[in-house]
C-alpha cells in the first residue's frame, strides 16, 4: 500500500503486501440440530398456511391478518386441532407459531385461552424452567 501525499489516504497500487499468518482454521457455526429445527420451522409455517387457506376464516383475514379479539380463541382452537404433530413440537411451539402467523399478541391469546390449554402451555414452561417450585406455586387454577 502507498500513502497519497495530498489527502494522506492509503491506496492499492497493484503491489500486493500481506503477511502469512498462518493456518487458516473456518470455524462452522452451523450444526445439524440447526438444520433441523430450520427445517420443522418451515414446515409449520406452510403447514400453518395451508389450514389457513383451507380454513373458514379465509376470507375475512387474507387481507388483513389482523384478528377481532371476538375471535381469537377460536382461530387459535381450529389451528391447534388441525395442526398435525410434528415431532418435537410442544403446545408452547404452536402457540408461539399461530399467534405470530396470525399477528396476535401473545397476551392477547393467552388471556382468551381455556384453563386445559393454558395449563398445557404451563406446565411445558415448568418442566424446562422450574417456574412452579422457584414460586412455591402448587395448584394452577
């Protein structure tokens, strides 16, 4: 590199100066679990949309996705009981995955929710982060 004694830049004259630094090691960061989950994340999302396509609520939403609070338990309900299972795929999967493919904020949907569902949702959250014995919580509802 040559220093420009005008505007005191460095530039590419052609003449190329590196140094060696060594053995090059690539570090992939990528893992087959990644490739996996990427994989199941697709397919619940066209598995998402093709219920919805196929479903009653078409029509009104396919514009707008924007969904009445009127109706939020019940699209939330027909999802759920069309969605097939996919291994791996918790309660607290699908409702992530059909409030985010409906724009419905979660705690929209979780306040409109049956005590079974919630309690399924709940229970998932205690086995992986003990919230139920850090609380002293021994009854849900």
């Amino acid at each position: 590199m040559k220093d420009d004694k005008i505007f005191n830049n460095r530039f590419n004259s052609g003449d190329l100066e590196y140094e060696v630094f060594g053995t090059i090691k690539l570090h992939d960061e990528t893992t087959a679990g990644d490739i996996y989950e990427e994989y199941i994340e697709d397919k619940m999302q066209k598995d998402l949309y093709d219920i919805f396509i196929a479903s009653p609520y078409y029509e009104e939403y396919v514009k707008n996705r924007k969904v009445s609070k009127n109706n939020v338990s019940t699209i939330y309900y027909y999802f759920e009981e069309r969605l097939p299972g996919h291994e791996g795929m918790t309660a607290i999967d699908k409702f992530t995955h059909i409030a985010e493919f409906m724009c419905i904020p979660y705690e929209i949907l979780y306040t409109e929710l049956g005590p079974a569902y919630k309690e399924k949702i709940l229970r998932e959250l205690d086995a992986k982060y003990q919230v139920f014995k850090r609380h002293k919580i021994k009854q849900l509802f």
